[in-house]
C-alpha cells in the first residue's frame, strides 16, 4: 500500500500524531507546503491533517487545498484530522480538510478524527498518541475491506 500522511504544525503537535500515523502506515509524514504533486503518483492513501487556527484549518492547509487541481485526486483514498483545545467553541479543520480533498476528486475512507492537546503549545493529552495509532490502524483496516 503507498501511503502519504500531510499535516500543518507550529509547535509540533500535530506533526507528532502525522509521524505518529504515518509509522503505522509505514509511509512518510511530509510538511504539507513539502507537497509536490510527484507524490500521489500510485498513491492509495492521503492523510491530511492541521491544527485548527480560529476556528478552521492553518493557512498552508488551506493553500494546498486550494492548489489541488480538480480530479487530481480521482482513485485515491482519504482521510483527515485536526488537532483542537477542549473548549467550548473549538470550530473544527477537518470538515474543510475533507471538502477539498472530495473537490479534487477523493474519496473519504473513514470519519475524521480529532487529537486534544492541553494548551496551545501542547502537549497532547496523554492517550492522544494511542488513539492516533488505533485510527490509523482502522485506515489500513478499512483499506482492506474488513
Ligand atoms: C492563533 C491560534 C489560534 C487557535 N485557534 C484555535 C481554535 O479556533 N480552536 C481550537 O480548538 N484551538 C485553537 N488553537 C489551538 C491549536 O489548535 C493548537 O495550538 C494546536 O492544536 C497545536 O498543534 P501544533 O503544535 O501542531 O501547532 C489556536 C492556537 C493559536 C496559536
């Protein structure tokens, strides 16, 4: 399976769940404004996931989505995350994250998935890196079919 895991991150959150899941799909964790279209060449799996910044996903997220050609992503799998706090109104990256993969032609393998982390800055809550490897265990899973 060829496996490609994206991710946006300022204080390094995010990009530990991105290398975290990227391990279990045995695949690269690459910094999305890394992107090079070469990259989905006999792709299976994208992964994309940003921390959310006011309310929706980072700045580069948005740009490489917005830079997706249409139907540039036609036979390849899906699936996003985002890393929030948890308060109140935490708004959410990963429902924007999704929009723009299926624009470009996707098609979303699982429910997006979230990852907290205590302040801005991090750290995760502590089972975060566990459940990070159990949804990327359901993304090779449903992958097969099971
Ligand atoms: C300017 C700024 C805006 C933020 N906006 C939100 C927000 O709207 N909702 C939220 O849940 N977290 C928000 N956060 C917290 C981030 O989600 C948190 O910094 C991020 O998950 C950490 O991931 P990173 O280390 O990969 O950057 C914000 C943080 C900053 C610095």
């Amino acid at each position: 399976m060829k496996a490609l895991v994206l991710y946006d991150s300022f204080f390094g959150n995010t990009k530990l769940v991105a290398e975290i899941i990227a391990k279990e799909l045995d695949c690269k964790a690459v910094k999305v404004d890394e992107f090079n279209p070469d990259m989905l060449q006999g792709l299976q799996l994208l992964v994309v996931g940003s921390p959310i910044r006011g309310w929706r996903p980072s700045p580069l997220t948005h740009e490489f989505l917005n830079a997706l050609p249409q139907g540039s992503l036609k036979g390849i799998k899906a699936a996003s995350f985002d890393t929030r706090m948890r308060i109140f109104i935490h708004g959410d990256a990963t429902k924007q994250i999704s929009s723009g993969l299926i624009n470009a032609g996707a098609e979303i393998l699982v429910d997006p998935k979230w990852f907290d982390v205590k302040t801005k800055e991090g750290p995760l809550f502590e089972e975060e890196q566990e459940n990070a490897k159990t949804w990327a265990q359901q993304l090779i899973s449903k992958l097969k079919g099971n």
